[in-house]
C-alpha cells in the first residue's frame, strides 16, 4: 500500500498541509529552513530522501510482513499496516544537495535547508492558465 501526497511548495503561503501522512511543521531558523517530518513506525533506515529538478521527496517504505501471530488474529479495523508512503516539497531548481542535511530521531525527520533564498525567484514561477 502507498500513499503518496501532492508536492508542497514550501515558498508559498497559501498552500496548506496535506493531513495523515508525514505530517510537517517547517520554519525559519536562524536563516534556514527547518522541516520535521513525522514518520512513526519507520527506522532511520526505512527512509530516504531525494532532490530532482528542485523538488525534495521523502519516501518512507519497509517491507510488509505479518507476524506468524497475526494470522491468528482477527481485525476489525488494522490501519498500520501502511509500508511505503512519500511526500514532496518544491524547493526551488537552485537549491542542492549540499545545501540539505537530514537526521532522524524517534519517528521524525529533520531536514534543514541552508540559504534558501537563493532558491525561488518569484519572476522563474510560471503559471499556466486552467480553462
């Protein structure tokens, strides 16, 4: 089962956060970007994140095993048994990969993104009419 949310820019606003799936709080610090991602249930090494043409995706995936005792086990409602998810956040096509450090700690995510103003200038975004 995947779950897989839509890209975020993290430079706009009025985006709002996607619920359910690594839920993240991001902030500026000390002239940086600070994401905390939750990715409960998932070890460091479950995880891994990814930098293509400006967008940054976290993808979180372990392999789905039941316990030898689950199969005695009746259900009525087993939400947990996800075993990949991912989530993306447009970062802007200047920012690299030396720019981003990662650490992972107690099921959550921290990124930190340096110098981002260097990465989106309003006048590169452009939108395309919806008719």
């Amino acid at each position: 089962m995947i779950f897989e949310s839509k890209t975020f820019n993290l430079f706009d606003e009025t985006t709002s956060t996607i619920p359910n799936m690594m839920r993240t709080d991001i902030q500026e610090k000390d002239g940086n970007y600070l994401l905390e991602i939750e990715i409960p249930g998932f070890s460091r090494e479950d995880v891994t994140a990814e930098l293509v043409d400006g967008t940054l995706t976290i993808i979180a995936s372990k392999p789905e095993t039941l316990e030898k005792d689950d199969t005695k086990i009746h259900y009525i409602l087993k939400e947990r048994l996800a075993t990949s998810c991912r989530r993306s956040f447009y970062v802007g096509n200047k920012i690299k990969q030396e720019d981003i450090t990662a650490a992972y700690k107690d099921g959550v995510l921290s990124i930190i993104i340096t110098n981002p103003q260097k990465s989106v200038d309003r006048e590169e975004i452009k939108l395309i009419p919806i008719q």
